[in-house]
C-alpha cells in the first residue's frame, strides 16, 4: 500500500492555494482505489469530519483557478477531483442507508471534472457551483450526518461507488460477520413483475424525451414535466429499499430543476437552455443505465 499525494498536486501546490500553508490530504492508492487518508483518525466521525474540512479548500481552488485573469485548467480539474474524492470518503464513513444521498452530488462534481478536462464548461458553471456547495455543506454537515460508530472491522472504508453521468459502480457486498452469518437472514423482497416495471420505465423515458422536446420548442411543459414526475413515482412503487431511495432523489432532482427554471419559462442567471438540457440528461443516463429491465 502506498501513501502518495496525488500526482498533479505535487507538481501543483502553488495553483491550488498551498502557498500560504494550508494542509493537503494524503492520498492512499491500493487495490481499492484512491481514498483520503483518515488513518490518523481514531473514529469514523473523526474522519468524515477530516474528509468534510477540506471541501472549502477546494470548492475554493476551483474558482481561482477558473477566474478570466490567469486560468489555470490543470489545477481547476485536480480541485475538483478533490472535492469528488472528499465526498466518496465521507459516503464510505456512514451507515449503507445514507449513502445513496451522496450519489446525485458525485454524479454532479463528476459531470463538471468531464466539462473541464472536455474544455466544454462555462454559461452558470461557476454560479451553479457556488450553489452545490452551499447545499453540500448544509446536507453533510457533520453535526448532523449520521456516521459509523466504529471503523468496519475489514478494516478502513473502501473506496465508495463512484456515480458519474456514464458510469454507474456499486461497490462489493461485504462479507457478514461471523456472529450475523449464524442468524437467520429476512427473505428479499419480492421482485417486481418484469412487464410492469418495464412499461413503467418505458413512460418515464418517454416522457422525459417529450419534456426535452418541448422545452427546446419552447412550450409549455407543466404537462410534460408532470408525466416525467408521476411515472417515476409509479416506478418507485415497483422497489423497496436503496432502489427507492435512488428513485426519490432523481424524482427530487428534476423537482430542482423545475423550481430553479419556474416551471421552465426562465432561465437562472448566466444560464443557457444547452446547460438545463444537459442538467436533465445527466439524471436521465442513471436512471436508464440503473433502471431499465431490458438491460
């Protein structure tokens, strides 16, 4: 196992706001992947509250390095990567139920790292941005996050599930204890029926599509964003559990979506119609690539 910053950094301490002393979190690479390095912490909440402390930092070092005067690309993409990594680590620090909450905030900062390394950013990116961190912040605050009382007893948390626009990854089942392997484990529940589920997905990515559609056309698209709502929900009725709960947050999401663009007859500051379609697109590749029967 070794124990290295990341590459980039070294070579870039001074573009990402080192000068004045300020701590940057080691990172360990192993046959899990990269993570912070939290072994210096004596509980899981000690860690997370680590992990937590850098995300100012680097929400920071994003928006120098993007200010006009003197733009520094290489350092944005290795604060941001940053930031993705602070939250992964935070994600594998607290109970299996909270972590899907995690996942939409990953897929988000994931989506920019690729509009950065794409060349293809810009419009509200850096007003968009100082928004998600102002609800990452409030959402996983420390004094109110629900964190593992003690470390797993495999050893530290492995590197959570990464949620990008295009790549969805759970991470592996962990192996029961020896004491709860011995209990009589609860029968799954039951599957849903292959049809229903699949006629109900099927609405909802229609209905998505019309919602895109018109919203290009530009008419109205109450109708159309309440279809897309309303088959989600249907859909969520199909599970139980984290697929529920992933479910509820895209259904959350879209709601963003529409409060932000006043039922999508506006659009926010420094925004253009080419960044709420890619903001839909974003929600709608994980819900295929998670959610469609046929797949």
């Amino acid at each position: 196992m070794k124990r290295l910053l990341p590459g980039a950094l070294l070579a870039l301490l001074p573009a990402l706001g080192c000068a004045d002393g300020v701590e940057i979190p080691a990172v360990e690479i192993g046959a899990g992947g990269a993570r912070l390095m939290n072994d210096q912490a004596r509980t899981p909440a000690e860690a997370y509250e680590k992990s937590y402390s850098y995300l100012s930092r680097a929400h920071l070092n994003v928006h120098r390095n993007l200010e006009t005067r003197g733009q520094n690309i290489v350092g944005a993409r290795e604060a941001m990567d940053l930031i993705i990594l602070c939250l992964q680590t935070m994600r594998g620090l607290v109970p299996e139920p909270e972590r899907p909450r995690f996942e939409p905030y990953i897929a988000k900062y994931s989506g920019w790292l690729k509009a950065l390394e794409d060349g293809t950013w810009g419009g509200s990116f850096l007003t968009d941005f100082e928004r998600l961190e102002r609800e990452v912040k409030t959402t996983f605050n420390p004094a109110t996050a629900k964190v593992l009382a003690e470390f797993p007893k495999e050893g530290p948390p492995p590197k959570p599930a990464e949620l990008s626009p295009d790549k969805v990854e759970m991470p592996p089942a962990r192996e029961p204890a020896a004491e709860e392997a011995k209990k009589p484990r609860p029968e799954p529940p039951p599957t849903p029926p292959v049809v229903q589920t699949r006629i109900l997905f099927r609405a909802w990515s229609s209905a998505h599509d019309d919602l895109i559609a018109a919203y290009k056309d530009k008419k109205t698209c109450k109708e159309k964003f309440d279809d897309v709502v309303g088959a989600l929900r249907l859909l969520k009725a199909q599970f139980t559990g984290d697929k529920a709960t992933r479910l509820q947050i895209y259904i959350d999401y879209y709601g963003g979506v529409d409060e932000k663009t006043k039922n999508f007859t506006a659009l926010p500051e420094k925004t253009v119609e080419k960044d709420i379609v890619d903001e839909l697109n974003i929600a709608a590749r994980v819900i295929r690539k998670e959610f469609d029967p046929d797949r």
